[in-house]
C-alpha cells in the first residue's frame, strides 16, 4: 500500500483561508449566531472532515478572520504614518480613509462582529478573548498618537489610552449607526460632521499648532 501524499503547509494555508473567507460570506449573509458549522461545509463545497480538520467551531472562525483583520489594521495604520508627511498628516489621512469608508453603502463584517461582541458579554468563556481583542485595538489606534509624541508634534493634555478610547468610541458609533441607518436614512448619521468633530477634539487634545 503506497503511503499518502505529503501536504504542504502552504497548501494547508491556502485551504484554511478558502474556508475562512467562506465562513466570513456566510456570516455576513446569515449574522454569527444563525450560522452553523453545516452551513459553512455546505457553503465551502468541501467534506465536512475537509472543514473540521481546520476548524472545530464557528467560533474558532470568528476569532481567526477577526485577529487577521486586527493584523492587516496594524499594518495599514504604520503604513499610514510610514507615508504621511508629518503624526497630524497621518491622523488626517487616517480619518479621511474611515470616512470614504463609513459613507459606502452596503453590510460587511463588521456588523457581524458587533453581534458577536455583544451578545459575548453574557458568556464568561468569552470574556478573555474580548478583553484581549480590546487591548488591541487599544495598541494599534495608539500608533498614531505616539507617533506625534516621539516627534514632540503632540503634546497630549489627556492620557493616552483616554484620548484613544475616545477615538474608538466614535468609530463604533459611526460604524454602527452606519450599518443600522444605512439603507433608511444614512443621511442623518452626519458622517462627514462627526469625523470632523473628532478631528476638532484631537488637535486640541494633542495641542497641534
């Protein structure tokens, strides 16, 4: 009896993303608590062995597209800085691209990822997956304010990790009024006004001249 081909781990990459970018379609299609693991191995047009050697839960999903989403913000947030000019440039930029963003029309992951998180407060197994999920966001959006600190362009009056919050804050919001108005009256989120309150409250929080 010949022995079984070898599989290469890009190849093992390769199928874990297929199915990932499966199971993001579905979740976005059905929302996460809607979709099951048969769904997604109907979906994926694969065994269900050829899935659950990947993946054992719906859950485990979630959390690998949302950590690689985290990575990929990482990454285009240091591009950002890498390319803007001078820290406030790079909040400018950064803000302009969450606009052009908010004002698109259409449902992505991220109202998946909302539901998920809400409805995660009720379940302690997932209390320290959201904390460290939290802490993330927190480092990344922090990129950009210590960025203007090394440089001495920001000379913050508020403590970092507020300053931030705040900014989280009112992307949240934005995001969710967006996703929830957006097909009734997207108009009265007042993207554009919002983002540039905020950009308001971060120059004189950071005290850029």
């Amino acid at each position: 009896m010949s022995p079984l081909p070898k599989v290469s781990q890009e190849y093992k990459e390769k199928r874990r993303q297929e199915i990932l970018d499966t199971a993001r379609k579905v979740f976005i299609q059905k929302g996460f608590d809607q979709t099951t693991m048969t769904d997604i191995v109907e979906a994926s047009g694969l065994s269900r062995g050829g899935v659950y050697q990947y993946f054992s839960s719906t859950d485990e999903m979630f959390r690998q597209i949302t950590d690689r989403n985290d990575e990929g913000f990482e990454n285009w947030i240091k591009k950002i800085i890498g390319e803007s000019k001078t820290a406030w440039a790079a909040i400018e930029n950064y803000l302009a691209e969450v606009e052009a963003g908010l004002l698109e029309p259409g449902v992505g992951f991220g109202i998946v990822q909302f539901e998920y998180f809400v409805f995660s407060t009720r379940k302690e197994e997932r209390s320290s997956y959201l904390l460290k999920r939290g802490e993330t966001a927190i480092r990344n959006f922090s990129l950009l304010i210590e960025n203007g600190m090394k440089t001495g362009e920001f000379k913050p009056i508020q403590p970092t990790e507020a300053i931030v919050m705040f900014i989280i804050n009112i992307n949240d919001g934005l995001l969710l009024q967006s996703l929830t108005l957006n097909k009734y009256e997207h108009d009265r989120v007042y993207v554009k006004e919002q983002i540039q309150g905020l950009k308001m409250y971060l120059k004189q929080v950071l005290q850029v001249e």
